[in-house]
C-alpha cells in the first residue's frame, strides 16, 4: 500500500462523498460549503497526478473566486424564508435514473477502452512547461481566452449594474 | 492495487453524474450553477488524468487552464443574470420564473 | 316567246301566295285592311288564267319540271313541275273565278268583321293551296297541296272560333279529311315501292308497262280514292261537310261548294285511266251510294245552308259516279257547270242571310221575292241549273251522266241496273228538296214580320257575282246546242282518255274502248233526257203541292211517317254512330294511356324520387354519425396527443437537459 493510493481514496470519497451532499441537502449554505470541499479534494487529487500548477490554480480561482462569488450571489438572493425543496415530483426519479444511467454508460466506456497508457511524467515542476506551451502553441487560445475574460468582465459589470434600474 | 488511468476516470464518471444531477432536479439557480461546476470539474480531472497517464504531454494540463478560464467567465456572468432574475420575479427558483408559459 | 308563256302558270300560283303574305304581315297598315289588293290581285289572276287557257287551246298540252330532292343511292330523285293540260286549265279557270267572286262578295258580308284582315289572307293562302293541287304533276307534291287546302280548310271554316260549335266543326274537318289521307298516302306508297316515281305521266307509263297489275292496282287505285272520299265528302266520310257551314257563307261557297271538295274529283279524274275495272266499281257504288243517302237528308231539313251542303254532297256523289261509269269527261263537265251554280246558291243563301240579319232557319222565312228581288231572279236560275231543266248548263252535264249511267248499265247488265235507278231517284229528289227551299225562302207568306220588314236587298258587292254566276248557269256558255254538249268548245277540248286497262273485266265490270262505249252513249241520250225530265217535273210537282198550294197537309203526313222523317231529318244517325263506335273506342284507349301515364309512370317516376329521398337521408345520416364521427374522433385523438405530448414542453430546461440525456443514452444503445 503506497500512501498515493491511500491519500487517493481517502480524497475520493471526500470528493464524492461531498458532492452528494451537496445535491441532498436542502440549505443552500451547505451546499456551498460542500463544494468548498469538494473543489479542494479536486485541488489535491491534482496534485497526486503531478499537476501542481493546476491545483493551485483551482484553489485560487475555483474556490477563492467562483466560490466567493456564489456565496455572494446566496447571500443576495436569498428570501426571508428559505424553502428549498428537492422532491421535484416530476424530476427526481427521472433524473437519478438519467444520471446514474449516463454514469454507468462512461464507466463502462472507460472501462472498456483500451488506453494508450504511457509512463507518466517525470517530476519536474509544471509552471514551466505551461508557460512555455502558452505563449508558443497556444498563443490564439490564450489570446482569446484573455478576450473573453474582458468581455466577461464588462458585460457583467454592466449586467449587473443595469439591474439596479 | 495501483493507482491506474481508470481510477480517475472512473471518478470524473461518478461527479459527472451527481452533477448532472444537481443541474436537472434542482429549483435553486445557484445551485444549478454549483452542479455546472462540479460537470466542469469532472472534466478537468479527466484531462489532468490523460495528461498524465495518457501520450498528450502537458496539452492535457493546458485545456484544463482554459477550461477554468471559461468556467470562471461563466460563473461570473451567470450570476449577473441570476441577480437579474432575482430583482425581476423576486425568487431564483427556476420554475417559478415561468411568464413565458401558458 | 313559248319559254315566258310556260311560266304563267306559276305566276299565276303565286298571286295568291303573295296576297295571302301581303295581307298577313301588313294588313293592318293598309287602308280597309287590304281588302280591294286581294280583290284585284285574285280578278288579276282570273285573267291571267283566261290567258293560259287560250295558249292552251293554241299550242296544246305543256308541263315545266324541276328537280326537287334526291334520295340519293341511284336514281331515285324527284321531280316537281306543273303541267297544264285540258283538266288543269279548266280547274285554274274554276278556281280563279270562284275564289275572285267570293273576294268580291265578302267585302260586305264580313264588313266589320273584328279578324277582317285574317279571313281575307286565309282566302288567299286557300286558293294558292288549291291551284297548287290542280297545277302539279306529281302525286307526292299533290299530296302536300293536298294537306294545305286541308289547313287552309280549318282555318276558315273555325274562323269564329270563340264559339264551340265553329272549334268543333273545324276540328271534324280535319280529322274525317285525314283519315281519307291516310288511304291516299299508302295508295302513294303502293305506287313508288313498285313503280319508283311520283311523276304522273311517269306512273301511267308503269302501269301501261304492266309493272303494276293485279289485286296491287286495285287496291292502289282504291286507296288513292280513299283520297277524295275524305275530300269530296262521300259515303262514309261525309259527316263533316254539314258541319262545315259553321263557317261563314262566302267561305261554304268558296271551299265546299265549287273548290276543295271538287280536289277528290279532280283526283279521281287524273287516276282514272289506272283505275281497274274493281277498283272503277268500287268508285261507282260509292258516288251512288252518297247522292242517294244526302238527297234523303236534303228533303227535311230546315237550315237553308245545310239543305244546299247535302245537296253539294249529293251531286259530288253524281260527279264522282259518273267517272266511275267511265264517262271521266262528263263527270268533270259537272264539276265545271255545278261550281257555278252552286257558288251562286251559296252566295244568294249569304245575301237572304245577310238580308234577314243572320237568320238561317227557313221556316222563319218567306215572301221575299218581293223584297229581294235580285237574289230571288238568281237563285231560280241556280235551282233550275241545278235541277237539270233544259236551257241551264246544269241540264246538260246531268243529263250526260244519266245517259252514261245507262249505258254502263248496258254494257254489263245485272246488279248494275240500280245505278241509273239510283241516278234518276236523286235527280227527282234534288228538283223535290231545292224547289221546296225556293218556295219557302222566297214565295208564300212572311212568317216572321219583325225581320221581314228590315230585310232589303243586298248591296252592289253581293249582287254582281250572283248576277255572274247565274248568268254563267246559262247554256250557251258551254255550248250552243242546248240539248247536247257534244259538240261545244268544253266537250271537244276535254275527251275522256282512253283506260290503260280497257278490255280487263272485273267481277262486275267491264272496259270497253271508247268507240264502243260513244256509241252506245249515243243510243241511250234521248231516253235518259226524257227520264230526267220527267223525274225532276215530278219532284217539281210535289214541291209545289206540299208547299205552295198546300193541297196535302205537310205536318200531318209528318206525323204519319214519323220513323222515317226522323231518320232522315237526323241525318240517317251516321254521327251519333260514329260517336258510339269510333269516337267511343278512341277515347276509350286516351283514357288507358292517361291512366297508365298517371299511374304507372308517374308511379314509377315517383318511386325513383321516394327511393332517392331514401337513399339521401340514409346517406345522410351515414355522413352525420360515420363521417363526422371519425372525424371528431381524429380530432380528439390529436387533442389528446397533444395535450399529452404538451407535457414535454415544461419551459424548464431542467426538463430539456433531461431528455437530452435520455437522449444520449438511447444513442450509445443504438450504436454500441
């Protein structure tokens, strides 16, 4: 038993375990926080496959931003009373069906698949081959990836200071 | 029992699921957005996975940068239209939202 | 010069024709309804017709033929033409002359008259009917002219025809006419299926030839007779003539005293040398016959115009039994001389009637010799014309008759005596019944002194044409012998022709040649003129007893023969007879066919609506339920599809992302 593979599993099940929670809960506010926890064994399930650079970044901008933001956007619309109900009579059953449907399909495709598994990388830090290839390879993707934050950036500052009216 | 391709991806599997199913049965917009982002990242992890198990070098790692770009710019303007949901029906329950049906 | 001359003829057809249209179309515009153009143009016509006789007399017979239709298929195509020889010439004089004195005289008979213009364009359209008869050469063309006098015939005689008895009489007219047309129409048909023409020099010529002989001629000659049975109203087809006089009196004197009614002679005169010896028996018997049964009539009856219809009948059953004893001139002879004077009876019966302001009935009469002396002078003259007394025209036709009676009678013995016996009982008949009308019309006493007093004579229009027709009864105009025509101008100029058949036998019968038979006339004149004589002296004599010295009380006598006089005043009950046979049984089949038009085919036609009516209310039931049920039907299942199909459009798109993944699913089933 290494520990990679303990830390794996334990971080796993967190992973999942607080995405249930996440979809069964009735308070919003747990399920937030579920995903704070979720995104973080994401963060660390990065780092166990070699991907420093990309578990930092999902700690930054997926917890401290996109998090940030949802929390805010609760915070802001929330009701007096809060009634959150999950029993969906029309949608439950159809969509636990569908989705666990659509999981056992991908699990069985990923299973059956015969991958063209290499060695994996060596240990050298990330950050400089992700810089390398960024301004090399994937200049226009990055180009217009900064484009689209821009526009992000202005329609929703202007969407959301239109709704003030 | 080695840690292997297939373990992740079974993994991104499983949140790809429950986050399907936290966008369809869910009333809450915000947590519709939240099951958005868990779909988001179950892909993420299986493109970090084939980075590094699979023949694709850092390509894998680099979609996953752009991948949380583009997540980050939706967030950001989803919630814009939430809070404009909010302020026009004064709920965020989706299906309450519903002046365009019959 | 020949060439023009030939077309006068046609000319003279036409006059007529063109009054009758004149008349017709612009009557009304002209001044007095046109009445003196259709005067002047027939008096025109007259001349004309004079004319053609002295052109005649000069250059002999001549015809003028055109092609008419063709049947194609060979030589099957017809002729038309007139033809102008002896018999044609003297019927266009006869026509014209009567048919212009009757235009004269009807100016003032029919004065005020509301159909003026109408009565006048008919007379004109008669008398282009009747010289179209006696001009043609072509039995089918004469069968067609035949036909018009018929139509012109009922138009004249229904001429008032708001009263019922004018309807009906016109109506009698016809149909007894066109059941003599029938027999002449298959007697047409016997000759063109075997001799293939229409054509009457043509058709002797076949005859000669032999193509047509045997029982076939008999009964073709027969049937053409049958022709002028109907025409000339003899025995059986009389009944219609008496009836007739409902119509005006100018109009009895035009048509059925000297015109129409001498057709069927005129007919018998042009087929007489191809009728066989049964055929010319048939002929004799049946003229006999009808002058016998008519002058019984005559005697008792009281309306002075059908005293002189049954006498017209009687002496056309003289004309026509005189052509049938083979003495075809004489007969014609008759014809001419008994036009004349008959017309002057009619139109002196117009003038008493006209005088007595329209009274018919002569038992209301007497006494007007001395108020209308003119009409009384020619009446005489007419009546003694018409009773065969010497020095009248009438002496020397009927005499001629007589004696040809008797030589017939000669030749073939037996059963053939009863026709002199039957000519000379008519002849004594006839002097009996038309002096017994003279007597009390004219002499004696006025028995109704109300219209007596107002009766004067007649006017200038009236009395001009009796002066002329009574002058016309004179014996000197036809020959200068006046007790034998043999030797005048008519007489020479119209021979009896020579039988194609003479020398045949029939079962009575015999033809002689014309040597023979003039001999054996000769031998019987002068005892057939004493006869004559001494018959009609007789009924003279009785006339004048009865009626005039009143030696024998009349009524009484009446009384006595109660049965007979009955029988005779009701004209031998030949209508009422026909009223219960043939009438009866005709009626009988219209009201079948009415019936089974009523029931059964109405019937039938209303079955097919009921079962219409059935089937579209089934139908339309059907379209109700079935239709309009699968109809709704299909309209509810969509409905129901649709409201639950409607389902699936939730507007979330929760719902929509589901059934995209649902989607997905099927899809890696479907293509694993």
């Amino acid at each position: 038993m290494n520990y990679s593979t303990v830390l794996f599993y334990i971080f796993a099940l967190i992973t999942i375990g607080s995405a249930v929670y996440l979809v069964t809960t009735k308070n919003i506010m747990y399920s937030a926080v579920a995903l704070f926890i979720s995104l973080f064994s994401i963060a660390v399930l990065y780092i166990l496959l070699r991907a420093d650079f990309i578990a930092i970044t999902q700690i930054m901008v997926y917890v401290g931003g996109i998090l940030i933001l949802l929390l805010f956007g609760i915070m802001l619309t929330r009701k007096v009373t809060e009634v959150d109900i999950t029993s969906n009579a029309l949608n439950v059953i159809p969509s636990v069906i569908f989705a666990v449907g659509i999981t056992a399909i991908l699990i069985v495709i990923m299973l059956t698949t015969k991958w063209n598994i290499r060695a994996p990388l060596n240990n050298e830090v990330t950050v400089n081959q992700i810089g390398k290839m960024m301004l090399t390879g994937y200049l226009l993707p990055f180009e217009i990836a900064s484009i689209v934050l821009l526009v992000a950036l202005i329609g929703s500052a202007m969407y959301a200071r239109k709704s003030k009216q | 029992m080695e840690i292997g391709l297939q373990h992740y991806l079974i993994i991104s599997a499983i949140l790809f699921g429950i986050g399907l199913f936290a966008l369809i049965s869910r009333k809450n917009a915000i947590l519709i957005l939240m099951g958005i982002e868990l779909i988001l990242n179950a892909a993420n992890i299986n493109l970090v996975a084939f980075s590094h198990f699979g023949g694709i070098g850092i390509d894998g790692q680099m979609i996953t940068i752009f991948v949380i770009i583009l997540a980050v710019s939706e967030a950001a303007i989803a919630l814009a239209i939430v809070l404009n949901l909010y302020n026009h029906f004064s709920t965020v329950n989706v299906d309450e939202a519903n002046t365009m049906k019959d | 010069m020949d060439n023009t001359l030939h077309y006068l003829p046609l000319v003279i057809l036409l006059i007529p024709m063109f009054s009758f249209l004149l008349l017709a179309f612009f009557g009304n515009q002209l001044p007095r309804k046109g009445d003196f153009i259709a005067v002047t143009l027939l008096f025109i016509n007259l001349a004309l017709s004079l004319f053609v006789m002295f052109v005649f007399a000069q250059t002999g017979k001549y015809s003028f033929t055109v092609d008419w239709f063709d049947l194609g298929k060979g030589n099957t195509s017809f002729t038309a033409g007139f033809v102008i020889d002896e018999l044609s010439a003297i019927m266009l004089i006869v026509v014209n002359a009567i048919s212009a004195f009757v235009h004269l005289f009807s100016v003032k008979y029919m004065e005020g008259d509301a159909k003026y213009k109408k009565y006048y364009s008919y007379l004109g359209l008669f008398t282009f009917s009747m010289l179209g008869l006696v001009l043609t050469n072509n039995i089918l063309l004469m069968y067609v002219f035949w036909e018009l006098v018929g139509v012109s015939s009922y138009l004249l005689i229904g001429f008032w025809y708001e009263k019922p008895a004018p309807q009906e009489a016109a109506k009698k007219a016809f149909i007894v006419n066109r059941i003599g047309d029938v027999g002449f129409f298959i007697g047409i048909m016997i000759i063109f299926l075997t001799l293939g023409t229409f054509n009457f020099t043509d058709i002797f010529a076949g005859v000669a030839a032999g193509q047509l002989q045997g029982g076939m001629l008999t009964a073709a000659g027969i049937l053409l007779f049958c022709g002028a049975i109907g025409k000339s109203a003899q025995f059986p087809l009389h009944v219609w003539l008496p009836d007739a006089m409902e119509g005006p009196t100018p109009v009895s004197a035009l048509i059925h005293a000297a015109t129409m009614v001498a057709a069927g002679v005129y007919l018998t005169a042009r087929i007489f040398v191809m009728l066989s010896a049964d055929a010319l028996t048939f002929v004799t018997f049946i003229g006999a016959i009808t002058a016998f049964i008519s002058a019984t009539i005559a005697i008792t009856q009281n309306d002075i115009k059908k005293v002189l219809a049954y006498s017209t009948i009687s002496q056309l059953g003289y004309m026509i039994m005189a052509i049938g004893v083979g003495a075809m001139s004489f007969g014609m002879f008759h014809l001419v001389t008994h036009a004349f004077f008959k017309a002057c009876l009619f139109l002196t019966a117009g003038s008493v009637i006209y005088g007595m302001h329209h009274i018919q009935d002569i038992r209301e009469m007497g006494g007007l010799r001395k108020k209308m002396p003119v009409t009384y002078y020619t009446f005489l003259m007419a009546t003694l014309a018409l009773c065969g007394i010497p020095l009248t025209s009438g002496f020397l036709s009927k005499d001629s008759i007589l004696a040809a009676t008797l030589a017939f009678a000669h030749i073939n013995g037996g059963i053939t005596y009863i026709i002199p016996v039957l000519g000379f009982l008519v002849a004594g008949l006839t002097a009996f019944y038309m002096f017994r009308l003279l007597i009390l019309t004219f002499l004696g006493e006025p028995k109704n002194m109300e219209k007596y007093d107002h009766c004067r004579e007649s006017p200038f229009q009236m009395t001009i044409p009796l002066i002329v027709l009574s002058v016309l009864s004179f014996f000197a105009f036809f020959s200068f012998n006046p007790f034998s025509a043999d030797s005048g101008w008519i007489m020479q100029m119209m021979k009896t022709p020579e039988s194609l058949l003479t020398g045949t036998r029939g079962i009575i019968y015999h033809i002689v040649d014309r040597e023979e038979y003039t001999e054996l006339l000769h031998h019987a004149h002068y005892p057939a003129m004493f006869l004559s004589l001494g018959v009609a002296g007789l009924g003279i004599l009785t006339a004048f007893v009865f009626y005039f010295w009143k030696k024998v009380n009349v009524d009484s006598l009446t009384e006595k023969i109660k049965p007979i006089y009955n029988f005779s005043l009701n004209k031998w009950y030949f209508d009422e007879f026909y009223s219960a046979t043939f009438i009866a049984f005709t009626m009988g089949i219209s009201r079948l066919s009415a019936w089974i038009d009523n029931k059964i085919v109405d019937g039938a036609v209303n079955g097919a609506a009921t079962v219409t009516s059935w089937t579209s209310t089934a139908s339309g039931k059907f379209d109700n339920i079935v239709v309009d049920g699968l109809v709704n039907l299909s309209g509810g299942l969509v409905g129901f599809f649709g409201l639950v199909f409607r389902k699936f459009q939730t507007g979330k798109i929760q719902t929509y992302i589901l059934f995209l993944v649902f989607g997905i699913i099927v899809l890696y089933f479907l293509f694993r």
